[in-house]
C-alpha cells in the first residue's frame, strides 16, 4: 500500500485507489450492503471456450443491478460514476464509488473486446460494467452452473431467458397484500417475544426475515410503492425502538 504525497490517495497494486479518509464512506457503505436484496439471475448465456469446451452460468444484468442498488446506495449518500479510459495504450474501465463526505474509492479494470467496431466495444462495455460495479459494492451478479471457470471471450454474447427455470410470476394483489399483513405480523411477533438481554438477538431476527423475503420485498417495491414504503417505516420504527431498547439495557448494565 503506498500514499501519493501529492494527492493523499492510497494505492494499492495500481489498480484500486482511494481518498485518503475512508471512515464516512466505510459507514455508508456498510448500511448499503446490509438493504441489498439478493440479485435475480435470470439471464444465461453458453460459452464457447477456446479448447472447443463451452460452459454456461446465469447472472443479472446490468440494468436488473441498476434498478436494484442505485436506490439503495443514493439513500446513503453513494454514487457510481464509470467511465471508459486509455492509459498506457491500454483500453480500461474506471468504476468510482463516491460519498457525499468527498470520501472515494476506484476500481480499474481492462476492458478488451476480441473484434473491431462499435458493436463488440459496446458489448465489452455493458460486460466490464456490470463487473465492476458488482466488485466495489461486493455484489453476487454471477452464478457458474458447471463448475468450469474458463478464459474465454463470452462478451457479446446473447443472453437468453433461463432454461429449465420458470421465471418468478409477478404476486397478484391480493397476494401482494397477504406477503404484507404476514410479514408485518412476523415482525411484530418477533418484537414482542424480546426480553431483557436478548434485544440484539431480536435485530437480527428482524434482519433476517427482511433478507429472507428480499425477492418478494423487491417486487413490492417495482409494483406497489405505496405498500413497500408502509412495509419500510414498520421495519426501521421497529428496529430503532429494539435498538434504543439494547442502549438502554447496556446503560443499566454498566
């Protein structure tokens, strides 16, 4: 690790980088990742390899990643700038996620296309975005079905539909408002049953049933705004009367 006397930027094998303050952007980022929902991976595509094998894995793509993080990541103050660059000759992708505190860390990434024109350098693009967003803000966008793991060109390549695989069906209304009272009631129950000393215990239950139902709670959020709002506050009012409660119970501890 060494430290640009000039700039403050720390730097690390010359392809991370970052302000030389991290505590206000650790926090934010932190908080981010504990909302992300586990990403759908309803894209595949099959690779051809370059000893005549192929394998094939599913992912989410990049807008799926967008439409998912950017809400979350904007709430707490985080922004994603990417941007396409020529250093050394070299074609890279340059991935920075920025804090409101001024706070900052980069990823560098070699962005290569294995034809000519506009078309293979877009498709490299999209590709090395989603990568590079997907590894500052440690997310799980790829899935490899067999195993193999392969150096190959894969860029471009079509995405399809998952085979073998029913796509999730959108929950009618009615379904809608039986995933809320349910959810809500669970926890309500789980509030209820704290007692003193096993307050943490009952945050992270809560956490826990909030990530366990993520794909349904995302989906409430892209069709019923309303309902996913309502669902929040009860989740965060709860959660911050059980942590006041754990402050509390530390004070008379101590």
């Amino acid at each position: 690790m060494e430290v640009n006397k000039e700039t403050g930027e720390m730097v690390a094998r010359n392809m991370i980088r970052s302000s030389k303050k991290l505590d206000e952007i650790a926090v934010a980022l932190a908080s981010a990742q504990s909302e992300f929902p586990v990403l759908p991976k309803t894209k595949k595509v099959k690779v051809q390899t370059h000893d005549g094998k192929s394998y094939s894995y599913a992912y989410a793509d990049l807008a799926t990643i967008i439409e998912t993080v950017l809400p979350i990541t904007s709430k707490h103050g985080l922004s994603i700038v990417q941007m396409p660059s020529l250093i050394s000759g070299q074609s890279t992708l340059l991935t920075r996620l920025l804090h409101t505190s001024g706070q900052w860390i980069e990823c560098e990434l070699p962005l290569k296309t294995q034809r000519e024109g506009a078309q293979a350098y877009g498709s490299a693009l999209t590709y090395m975005r989603r990568y590079g967003m997907s590894a500052i803000l440690c997310l799980a966008t790829d899935e490899d079905e067999d195993g193999q793991i392969a150096d190959t060109d894969h860029v471009g390549v079509k995405p399809q539909a998952k085979k073998g695989i029913a796509l999730p069906q959108s929950m009618t209304k009615e379904q809608r408002e039986t995933f809320f009272n349910k959810t809500l009631a669970d926890v309500v129950a789980i509030a209820s049953y704290q007692e003193k000393g096993l307050t943490k215990d009952s945050v992270k239950a809560i956490e826990k049933l909030w990530l366990d139902n993520s794909a349904k709670i995302t989906e409430l959020r892209k069709t019923d705004q309303e309902m996913y709002d309502n669902l929040v506050d009860e989740f965060k009012s709860i959660k911050e009367k059980l942590n006041q409660d754990s402050i509390e119970e530390g004070e008379q501890d101590g």
